[in-house]
C-alpha cells in the first residue's frame, strides 16, 4: 500500500513523541540505539525494532523536516573507542505534530481508563 | 562477545554493505556508520547483551528490517542515478548534433549559377481559334439519327 505524501506512520509518531519525552527528560539529541530502546521500552516489547525499518524511519522524518541530525564530534568516540554516533534532534516543525499525537494520546488513555472504571466499579 | 553474536553482526555488516552497495558515498557511509554504531550499543549495552538471546535479537533486527532496507535502498538509488542519466543523454545528443553542425558547416558549398541571359522576342499573334467540329451524326440502320453519341459509362461488375 502507497501511503500519502506527508503522512506519518504509527512508528513515525512513535519516535516523534520518544524524541519530546527525552527532550523533557533533559536530552535533546538521541542516536538510533537509544530510540530503539525507547520505543521497545514505551510498547513494553522485548525485540527492538528492526535496523531497516528504524533507520528507514529516521530518515523520512529527517527528509520531512521533523528532525535533524549531525554526527558526534569524532574526537568523543576516538577517546570512548566506539563508533560515532549520529543525534537526532526534534525541530521546531515537529512541535505541532508532537502536540496532536500527544492530545490523541491523552484522549485514547482517558477512554480507557473510563471504561476500565466502569468496569471495576459495580453499579 | 560469543561466537554466534559475532557471527551476527558480521552478517548484518555484510547485509549493509550489500544493500549500501554502489549508493552516492556519504549516503551509503552514513548508513554502515550508523548500523556499525547500533552493533557496538546493543553489544556494549548491559541489559541486553547477555546469554544466547543477543544473537536471535539481532538476526530478527535484520530480517524484520529487509524489506525496509530494500525499499529505502530503492529510494536512494533512483533518486539521484535519473538526472545523472538523463543529463548525460541531454548532453551526449547534444553533442552529437552540434557535431553534425559542425562537420555540415566546413564542407565547401557550391552555390546556385546565376541564369543565362534572356532574350526577349515579341511573340507572334496567336491563331484564330478552329472552328467548332460538326455534331457526330450516326444513322443507325432503320433507326433515327442520333444528336450525340452518349459517353461511355462504367457498369459496376458484380
């Protein structure tokens, strides 16, 4: 199926809204490890999501605008002894995406807890 | 690392070089630096890498992710190999007909002679004009006489 230009898939939301809660937890930039990890941790799944599709991901929401990147100053991983890093960091564009995914979130979570109240609460 | 964890990563190193293969270099690095990066997280990542799980883990990772790596190398590679290709055709015809041009302009050309010169002799009156022929009268035996013999026409053959 050929999705529409511009249209966000669920997993596409799914970094966008990790990449606001690290920049609320203090972190503006992550590299793709760290979202992976993330996002198995906030759908509370064991696999992390494919290097494919993760990377794939990435770079449409790089291409739309929704993020930037930059590679790490090589001399941290030179002394670290590891790869550089790529960061990605949410732009100022994603801000109102971040806004609506997280509105349509609060609403699903509400209505569910809702109905799980009107469930464990006898009539 | 165990064995089979190495096995792993150099199965998914050589699966990027693969599908990175012949792509514009700061693409096709960028991506074996980045999934070179993840290896080295997930195999220094202490939650994770432990027991015989690291290796299924990163072999589902690479499965799973096939098609998307298929489809992103489809995406990289048409996009800039097409104006590549279509200026170079651009150019090579251009540079075809320019030789053609070229080559047609340093052939020696012979130019149109100009006309003899023309005598101009008064023409002689005309003739006066035959007098009209006489209406074909053919007598049929025991018939009339005809004014005019009717014009063949053409009878369709069925």
């Amino acid at each position: 199926m050929r999705r529409k230009p511009g249209a966000l898939v669920p997993l596409e939301i799914a970094i966008c809204l990790s990449a606001a809660d690290l920049r609320r937890d203090g972190a503006d930039e992550f590299h793709g490890y760290e979202m992976a990890k993330r996002l198995s941790d906030v759908a509370n799944r064991r696999l992390l999501t494919a290097y494919g599709t993760l990377y794939r991901a990435l770079a449409r929401l790089e291409k739309m605008g929704l993020l930037e990147s930059r590679w790490e100053d090589p001399e941290i991983p030179a002394r670290e002894n590891r790869p550089g890093r790529r960061l990605y960091m949410l732009t100022a564009a994603a801000d109102a995406i971040v806004l609506t995914a997280q509105e349509a979130r609060k609403a699903v979570s509400t209505k569910v807890h809702r109905r799980l109240r009107r469930r464990t609460v006898p009539a | 690392m165990t064995p089979g964890q190495r096995l792993a990563t150099v199965i998914v190193r050589g699966w990027t070089r693969t599908y990175t293969w012949r792509l514009p270099s700061p693409v096709r690095d960028a991506r074996r630096a980045e999934i070179d990066s993840d290896l080295w997280e997930f195999e220094h990542d202490p939650e994770r890498a432990r027991g015989a799980a690291p290796t299924l883990h990163i072999v589902a990772r690479l499965a799973l992710g096939i098609p998307d790596d298929l489809s992103w190398r489809a995406a990289n590679a048409s996009a800039p190999a097409r104006p590549a290709r279509v200026i170079a055709l651009t150019a090579a015809t251009a540079l075809i007909v320019a030789a053609f041009w070229v080559y047609d302009l340093a052939q020696p050309q012979s130019l149109p002679l100009p006309p003899s010169r023309m005598a101009f002799v008064a023409a002689p009156p005309p003739p006066p004009p035959p007098p009209p022929p006489p209406p074909d009268q053919t007598r049929h035996p025991g018939g009339h006489a005809l004014q005019e013999r009717a014009p063949a026409r053409a009878v369709p053959v069925p």
